[in-house]
C-alpha cells in the first residue's frame, strides 16, 4: 500500500511538504503543489483516515441525537441533516436517546472519545453540565427545536408560539366556537411555546375554560386519551388544536372509534408537517415546520464551525405555514 513517504520520495519533497498539500494548511508553491498532486494520482494514494484523524483530531463525522426516532418528525429532520452532510464530505451517526438523560451523557462522552468533530442535539434534556463539559471540551454544538435556554452553543428552531396562533385562528376561521389544545409535555420549551399562543387567542373569550387544555405527551396513545377526557368534560367542543402531528393521529383514530365527524362535528389541526399527516382519512391539516431546512442549516452551520470558517453562535427561529386539509374543511356557522 502507497504511503506518504512513497509519494513525499517520488515527488522529491519532504514528507511535511506533501501533508501540507493535504491538509491545505500552510504555505506550498503552486509548482511544487502541482507536482504532489500528480504523484498523488499516479500512485493513487488515499490517506489513511484513522491516522490523520489522530494527528488532527478531526474525523470528517458529526453526531445527532434525537429522542425517538421513530417519530417521523425527527426522521425527517435525521435524514435532513445526513443528505447535507455528504455533500460536504461529512459521515453522521444517529443516536437515539429516548429523551433520558443518562443516556444522553453517555452518548456525548463517547463522542468526544472517538473524536467527533460536532454534534447536533435535537433532545430535550441538554442540561447545563452537558453543556459545559462540550464547551470546555471545544465541541462545536448546534441545538434544534427545543432550546436549552443557555448561551454557548447555536439554536435552530421554529416560531411555534406563531404558529400555534395560525393554528386557533385557522379553527375559528373555520366556524368552531369552543376550542381545545392537547399539548405536549411543559419541560419542553417548544410545548410551552405552543400553548402560550393557545392561551393568547382564547384567553378571554367567553367559552374558555381551563380544562380545555389536556396533556398528550406528543404521542399517538397520549392524543387518544386526551380526546376522551376533552370529551367527557365537554361534549359539545368543535375545534381541536393539537402540539403535533402524532397526538393529532391519536385524537383522529380516538375521534372515529367514538363515532364524532371529522370536520364536520369536530375540526382538528396538528403541528409539524410531517408526512404522515397525509396519510390519515380525513388528511390532517397542519402548521408546517420547515423540517427539511432545519435539518440542512444545522448541519451546514455545524460544518462551518467545524472547518473554522465561522466562530458565530447563530439563533434563527423560522418561519411556519398552514397546511390546509379535510379534517378542517370549512363549515358553515
């Protein structure tokens, strides 16, 4: 196997010389540069990437950690992030965490063991000591969707508070006049976000009551039940807003087993934008995140940071849509 001694001789230059060419670090002559490079190819020589991964301490690999990857939200957004990084020449492993936290830290102290050049963190319990230890650790980090609410490192995420106010005033729109919110777990700042833009629209309004809001764990079983609660205390109900697209199956499949219309007892809008809320009867209408670009400019940006072309924290919040379909076709009043 041709090493870089063999070409460093061939070419008639020092061994520093030809890791120079390399690595693009460091002044070469374009002539002399010119002759490695041929040398390079005619002996077809392909660097050893563990070894230069030793000496530089950079692997051409990031990370990201999801929470469940079974939820089409976050394989969206994985296959996102995997797609942009090749383009660049990058590898990415997936892990998934199922939102515990002593898994997490797991998976970032191997990562930094195996000299993972960043990680891109889409779960939830990114604690302040995880934090500090990538940090002190120089690990470039970027967050998605659910923000820790701590300086050093960059957020991508989007304006659920927004969207959540698109959703209410798309149901009133719609001809409902008692609306319900089935919403995600409070620790998440993306569930909090979402109710606080329920809350402003229907806060005040004659027909609200607290016991409209029921939790659904951002899971398909957890909109299930949700529904049956909200249906019990309030029968006569005609709007549902949903945190996500999974709870909104879960109310979707739980609303059809009771026997209630959808829309035409009941209107029903989800978040996220996933794909599978196309594949439901009725299709669900939705606010739409930009998965795909979430995805793309966290990887992206984390390259950038990874090959010191950028030291910037970024924090964009971008912008939803939406997605109107027959679970909220419009009724007449």
């Amino acid at each position: 196997m041709t090493t870089i001694r063999d070409v460093a001789r061939e070419a008639g230059v020092s061994v520093a010389t030809v890791s120079r060419v390399l690595n693009g670090k460091g002044y070469v002559n374009l002539e002399t540069e010119a002759r490695v490079r041929e040398v390079i190819r005619e002996l077809d020589y392909r660097p050893n990437s563990v070894a230069r991964s030793l000496t530089s301490r950079k692997t051409g690999t990031i990370a990201v950690i999801l929470p469940d990857i079974m939820n089409p939200f976050f394989s969206e957004l994985a296959r996102a992030v995997e797609d942009t990084a090749r383009s660049r020449g990058f590898t990415v492993i997936i892990c998934n965490s199922d939102d515990l936290d002593v898994r997490e830290k797991s998976y970032i102290k191997v990562l930094h063991q195996k000299y993972i050049d960043g990680i891109i963190f889409a779960s939830s319990t990114l604690g302040e000591e995880d934090l500090e230890y990538m940090i002190r650790h120089h690990i470039p980090l970027v967050v998605l969707d659910r923000a820790p609410g701590q300086g050093g490192c960059s957020v991508i995420r989007s304006k659920n508070a927004e969207g959540a106010k698109l959703a209410v005033q798309h149901l009133l729109d719609s001809g409902c006049r008692k609306i319900a919110h089935i919403a995600g777990p409070q620790e998440l700042i993306t569930a909090r976000e979402r109710l606080k833009g329920y809350r402003e629209m229907v806060e005040g309004r004659p027909w609200f009551e607290e016991s409209l809001i029921v939790p659904g764990h951002f899971s398909i079983a957890g909109g299930k039940g949700a529904v049956q609660a909200l249906l019990e205390f309030h029968p006569d109900l005609d709007g549902i807003f949903a945190g996500n697209d999974l709870m909104a199956v879960g109310a979707l499949k739980a609303l059809h087993r009771m026997g209630v219309k959808v829309p035409e007892e009941v209107s029903l809008c989800g978040f996220d934008g996933v794909g599978a809320a196309e594949w439901t009867e009725p299709e669900l209408t939705t606010i739409a995140q930009p998965i795909y670009e979430i995805g793309a400019r966290a990887a992206l940006h984390l390259i950038d940071r990874v090959q010191e072309k950028t030291d910037e924290l970024v924090d964009l919040e971008l912008d939803i849509h939406l997605i109107q379909r027959h679970s909220t076709r419009r009724r007449r009043n």
